[in-house]
C-alpha cells in the first residue's frame, strides 16, 4: 500500500510520497477554470483547464485545505505514515467569554458566541455572518480566548481600521495598536492591508510574531496583496469574516478556504431579520421607462453606457422625485463613479425645503470622510452620496433608504451595499432599497440578475412607476 507523510506547516503543508499519490493530491486539490474555452493551450489540448493549488515543484499545498486532502487520501485508501503536526492549531472549548462596554447581550448569547465557540474549536475557519451579525464583538471574543497571543486583524478600509479599533479598545478595556501611517505596537494590532504590505520588509519580525490573524470583510481577498499578506504571515490560527465570503469564483473562493480554513455557515439577512436581529429589506423596482424611454446605445461598451444613462439630467430629476417621496431623513445614494457623485451632490444640494445633503468619496482626506460620517449618523445630514468607500465595514443604524444610481452584477457588493441598510435601531423595522429598472444594453440584464437574487435572498420586492407627480406600485 501506498504511503505518504504530511509536514504540516502554518501556510503550507509539505508532501513526501511517491508520484502516484502526488498525483491524487494535485488533481484533488484543482479545479477547473470556467474561462478555459477562450484558451488557445485548452483547445489545442496542450491544457487541461485546471487552476492547480498542489505546488508540484516544492511539493506543498496551503495548510487549509489539510483536512480535504486527508479526506481524499483516506477515500483512496492510501495509508498515512505519519502527520507531523507541530503547527496544527490547538482545539480550544470554551464555556464563556467576558467582554465590556454596551452592546447586545442577547445577540451575542444565541448568534456571536456560538459562532465563536465553533471557531476556537476549529482553530481555522472562513465565517458567514450578515452585516448586522456583529463581526467585531467576535473579532473581540477571539482576542479574549487567545489572551496570551499576538493578534493582527486586517481590514481594507480606513474607515473600517477606526470603527474596529474604537470598538476593540471598548469591548477588551486594553490599548490596541495599528498599522496605518504609523505603526503603534500592541498585543492586538489592527492593520490597513495595503501598509502591512508596503511595509512588509520592515515588519518582518512582527509578521513572524504574529499567532492568530483575522481576515474582516474576507471577500475583499480576491486582491492578490491580500492573498500575498495572508503568505507572509505566519500565524497558526487564521479566520476570516464576512457576509458574503464566497462570491461564487471558483478560484478566489477555493484560495481564501487554503489561506484560512474551512467555511462555517453563520447567519444571512433574513435569518438576523426572523431573529430580529436586523431590519427587513424591501426592494422597490423603479420602472423608468414611462420617464426615461428606451436609451439607443447598442454598440456602445459597458462604461460609455454607464456614463451616458447615470449623468442623463432626466434620471437626476426622477432621484429627486425620490428623495422627496421617501420623505426620510437617512437616504444614502450609491454610485461607482466619481463624476456621477459629484454631480448628483450638487444637484441635490439646490432641491431646497431644508435638504441637507453630503458626500463621501475617496477623493476625499481620511479626516473628512469621518466628519461626514458622523454627522449622517447623528441625522445632521439627510441624503449621502457616495462611491464604493461606503460599501462595506462602516456600522451606521440610521440608514432609512438605499438608491442604486448604478448597475452592478457583483453579489457580494449588492448585498454589502443592502446591509449597510438593515442594521437596527429603535422605531426601524423596515429599510427601502431602491432600484432603477433602466432599458439600455447591459442595465436591464444587470437589473433582472439582481431581481433574481432579491427573491433568492427572500427579500421583498415589487415594482414601482413615476406617474402623475407620485410613486406607485404596478
């Protein structure tokens, strides 16, 4: 019988054996690339349109797809002669864990800690929690249960980066360092992806320190900076977070389980909403074409539509009509360019009647974009304007209303976008998210694909028109 030893590692995980079961493990551990029909080498068959996580000449594959590959050998009945497991995490039980400051004790009874005790349990794993599931109160409970390690929690966002170190400092009563402009040294670290990266020669011995690293938002790993920081790592416990951590990408999804572990199914939207832990999203479709017309824009690539349709003056007048009849203060307007965002801000900021409009975007300095922040949570500012900075990690429960003055495919970005909506407060049940169904190439498939996933999702929609100065449900 065939025989293999594992050397296992705390990124890779090293095989001695013969060429047979190198063989297993290598076209185990691959998938098949869905754009392989476009390839020349896959046509000619010089390529059998796999993307290949084994690493054939240093013969290793990441340490989180361990337990796949013993799986696998086990279903071969190869024997294993020997696992060396100096950096397989230790399997911590827990009982309970104590953290301060206010936040929702009975959440984190029945959603955040078992979630964790699942984690610590494990000692590796990619976690689904919704916005709204309180990712940071578990980033916290980690802390707590690792008390005598190094901890470094990546984020990508500035506003992110602040938001997690304020609540840790709250929920831990201890300093927490950072790596972003400067770096300040604590035994919990939160840091900028990209800083740890630039800085990666200099934080040498940090990054070699480091025991336990957490992944927030981990579906922003897709960039190869993060998958390459997750490398330079070396820590033995690794976790991620997310609402959405797998985007349905083959590859990115199969890399992120390597670099951390496996998937834990936590908690979606609806399911935080029939906990009542979240408030119920209730899509509104917005025919314009009573408005609009139909645009004649065949022929024109994708962005030159985007541009043509999101700056006409015509859909501009229709968000007004919007913005009145929502009638809300809380309204936040998102956009993917810069120029749509500025124009809109100017040109909701004539409407009048006391309409206090603002606007945040990565052009934008770090200090701005918080002082805008703060003032649309305390209710200083009614409508907000945005790009893709507010997409993700930026915990504001007074958001009343969402407008996609944009079209977009990406899953993960329609649902981080829908969950900066849904977190609760006090006389909120309910969040309006709005949604243009726009006759012009792309647009209208754009706007059916995410009908589609509202129902999926199990949100509410229907369909709305503009008739007669007023909004109406068809």
């Amino acid at each position: 019988m065939n025989k293999v030893l594992l050397k296992v590692g705390k990124v890779w995980t090293y095989v001695i054996a013969d060429s047979v079961i190198v063989n297993r493990i290598d076209y185990g551990l691959s998938v098949l690339v869905p754009s392989r029909f476009y390839s020349p080498a896959y046509k000619e068959g010089r390529w059998d349109g796999r993307f290949r996580f084994y690493d054939r000449r240093l013969r290793r594959f990441l340490t989180g797809f361990l337990d796949e590959v013993l799986n696998m050998l086990y279903d071969c009945s190869v024997e294993i002669d020997e696992v060396e497991k100096g950096s397989i995490p230790e399997k911590i039980e827990i009982d309970a864990v104590e953290l301060y400051g206010d936040f929702d004790k009975e959440r984190w009874n029945k959603v955040q800690f078992p979630l964790l005790k699942e984690m610590v349990r494990k000692g590796r794993a990619v976690v689904r929690l919704a916005t709204g599931g309180g990712k940071t109160e578990i980033i916290a409970g980690i802390a707590k249960v690792y008390s005598d390690k190094k901890i470094l929690v990546l984020v990508n966002r500035m506003e992110l980066l602040h938001q997690t170190i304020d609540r840790l400092k709250q929920r831990l009563k201890e300093e927490v360092g950072y790596i972003h402009g400067d770096v300040v040294e604590s035994r919990v670290m939160v840091g900028m992806v990209n800083t740890v990266w630039n800085r990666r020669a200099k934080l040498k011995d940090f990054l070699s320190s480091v025991d336990v690293v957490i992944s927030d938002e981990c579906h922003r790993m897709t960039a190869k900076i993060w998958s390459k920081v997750l490398e330079s790592v070396d820590a033995p416990y690794r976790f991620a977070l997310s609402g959405t951590p797998l985007k349905g990408d083959v590859i990115r999804d199969k890399m992120l389980v390597g670099l951390t572990g496996p998937v834990i199914e936590g908690m979606g939207v609806m399911d935080l909403v029939e906990e009542g832990y979240a408030v119920f999203p209730e899509v509104k479709l917005i025919d314009t074409v009573s408005v609009l017309g139909k645009y004649n824009l065949m022929g024109m690539r994708y962005n030159d539509v985007c541009d043509a349709v999101y700056s006409d003056i015509r859909l501009w007048g229709l968000l007004k009509e919007l913005v009145r009849w929502h009638g809300k203060s809380g309204l936040v307007v998102f956009t993917e360019r810069v120029q749509i965002c500025l124009g809109l801000y100017e040109n909701l900021s004539v409407m009048g009647n006391g309409l206090k409009v603002g606007i945040s975007y990565g052009g934008l300095s770090k200090k701005d974009r918080l002082l805008v922040l703060e003032k649309f949570k305390n209710r200083e500012i009614d409508v907000l304007v945005t790009t893709t900075v507010l997409d993700e990690g930026v915990d504001v429960s007074a958001i009343s209303g969402v407008v996609f003055m944009c079209s977009n495919v990406s899953i993960v970005r329609i649902l981080q976008r829908i969950g900066r909506g849904v977190r609760r407060e006090e006389g909120k049940d309910s969040v309006s998210i709005y949604d243009f169904v726009i006759d012009a190439p792309y647009l209208k498939k754009h706007v059916m694909s995410r009908a589609r996933l509202y129902s999926k999702e199990r949100f509410g929609c229907s369909l709305w028109k503009y008739h007669g100065g007023s909004f109406g449900r068809i």
